[in-house]
C-alpha cells in the first residue's frame, strides 16, 4: 500500500477525538432505547385501539385513555433516563457534522476532498481502523470508501471494516465491529490481563444465545448465555494494539472458566485460579456475586478455597 497522503482539509483534533470516543460508546444506550421504544409501541396501540372501538361516553372514554397512558408514562420516564448518558454522545455527533458543513461551505468545489479527508483523519484518531458505522451519522456515502480503496488509500480487511496504510490489523477490534454483541470472555480475555501464557489463537467469546456468529469461518468458541447474565462484568480493555474492545473483568473469567470446565483444559483451569488468587487487585466479593447470580456459587467457592490451601 502506499504512503499516506498529506491531508489538506482539517478538522480540529478535539472535535475528531469527541466525535470518534461518542461513536464508539453510544452503541450500548442505543440498543436500550430501541428495546423501549418497542416496549411503547404495545400502549400506544392498546390506547388507540380503545379509543377507536369506544361506544361509551367521553367520560368512561377518558378514563380508559388515563389507563393507557399511565404504562406509556413510565416507559417515558425510563426513555428519558437512557436519553442522558448519550446526550453529550449526540453533541460532539453534531459538532462533527457542523466541522464538515463548514468545511463544505468555505470550499465549495472540494467536496469530494473534504470527505476523504475526513475519513483519513478520524481513521488517524481510531489507531488506523475504520468501521462503516463511524461515517453513518456524518451521512458520508460508501462510495467513498470505494474510491478511497481503489486508490490504495485505505484497505479492506473484512465486511465493514479499513485499515489505514500505516496501521497493522487489530484482529480482536476487528472482530468486535463485525460482531458487536461478542465479548471477548474465558481464556481470551484473560489473555488481556496477563493471567494466561498461551496465545489464543482462536476467539473466545460469549453472546446472547438469539444471536449467530460465523463459527467456521472465524474460527472461534463461542459461548451462548441468557440475557440476564450477559452483559454481567462486562468492561472495556485495551488489546495489544491499543485498541478498546469490551470483555469480561477478572471475576467474570474466573466464574466463566469453572462454569465451563467440560470445554476446557482442567490443569489450565487450576493454574489459572492460583494466578488469580495471587492478582493484588483480586475481589473475592465480587467473584461471589457473580457465581450466586450464575447458579455456581458452591462450584466457585470449592474451587477458589481449595486453591488457597495448596
């Protein structure tokens, strides 16, 4: 591939590092809000269905859309509350787009310019990686990234997914924006705190047991859980090449590990339980609540007791 070019139209590096921080953590709230926004829908359309059948008066009609209207209040409420954590989110979005604007404005003829730049500089921002989903809200077409890959500008490494010239692939961010609800868990996210010699060379990663990933072409375990323990100890850790993709804390690994012993190698689970019990910023309080609310408390405290004592 060839050298990077220089890049003519700038955007101010705050507004770049703002925009490129909000689009990679506003996916979580979002997901929350669709869920509620269809959780709303079911009112609306008993409230609309009482109001369009009602043969009585406007008065027991009333008092029927009072009734409606309560469940929809406090699906609102619960709307508004997801609504904060984004807020700040949405500004730098929209200051984004307003850098762009302006850029258009000032430059007329150079629209083309303005956006491939653009692209280049919040790809410099982004360790050299650019997802699809990171252009979306600046209504930025992929023709672009078309363009751009023709040129050898930029290379596609998979479905969504560039690198830029100067960057080395991250495998594991890659994945994640292929695959958004994985989570890097068991021995792959252990591998992240150090606790584990061995290289993974396959993905290890938990999802919601609706949701599919391609296990033959990307080479993967994948460990399907429910919902109400899916997103249980989940953080953001920084892989090798310094990118943040979301995993499981220690704790989680440690019940991850015992829950899942068939599948795994029993002399490597033991080893990895001593290394966790010698971690300085271990918190056995934590670990067991976690294993209470995965139904392994017992097979956990058997386990991570006995270690103490050998």
């Amino acid at each position: 591939m060839k050298k990077e070019e220089k890049i003519n139209y700038k955007i101010d590096s705050d507004v770049l590092k703002n925009y490129v921080e909000a689009i990679n953590s506003i996916k979580e709230p979002m997901s929350r809000i669709k869920d509620q926004l269809n959780q709303l829908s079911k009112p609306m359309q008993e409230l609309s269905k009482s109001l369009n059948n009602s043969m009585k008066p406007i008065i027991e009609a009333s008092r029927v859309a009072s009734n409606s209207l309560e469940p929809i209040k406090k699906i609102g409420e619960q709307l508004n509350e997801s609504l904060k954590p984004i807020q700040e989110q949405l500004k730098s979005i929209n200051t984004m787009s307003n850098a762009i604007k302006e850029l258009s404005i000032k430059f007329p003829n150079e629209q083309s310019k303005i956006l491939t730049d653009t692209i280049k500089q919040i790809m410099n921002v982004n360790n050299g990686m650019l997802s699809t989903r990171m252009i979306e809200p600046l209504n930025i077409s992929r023709q672009y990234l078309s363009i751009m890959e023709s040129n050898n500008d930029i290379e596609k490494v998979s479905r969504g997914i560039y690198l830029s010239p100067s960057a080395f692939e991250d495998s594991y961010f890659s994945f994640q924006q292929k695959y958004k609800k994985a989570i890097f868990s068991h021995m792959n996210a252990l591998y992240f705190y150090g606790m584990t010699e061995e290289f993974p060379y396959n993905y290890t990663v938990t999802v919601p047991q609706s949701y599919h990933v391609d296990t033959v072409n990307e080479k993967c375990n994948v460990f399907y859980v429910s919902e109400d323990i899916y997103e249980l100890g989940v953080v953001e850790i920084e892989t090798p090449n310094g990118n943040k993709v979301r995993a499981y804390d220690k704790e989680r690994c440690i019940c991850d590990i015992i829950r899942s012993k068939g599948r795994m190698d029993s002399e490597q689970v033991k080893k990895t339980i001593k290394q966790y019990i010698q971690c300085k910023d271990k918190d056995i309080a934590k670990l067991s609540e976690y294993s209470k609310k995965m139904g392994i408390n017992d097979k956990v405290m058997e386990m991570v007791g006995g270690s103490y004592y050998e």
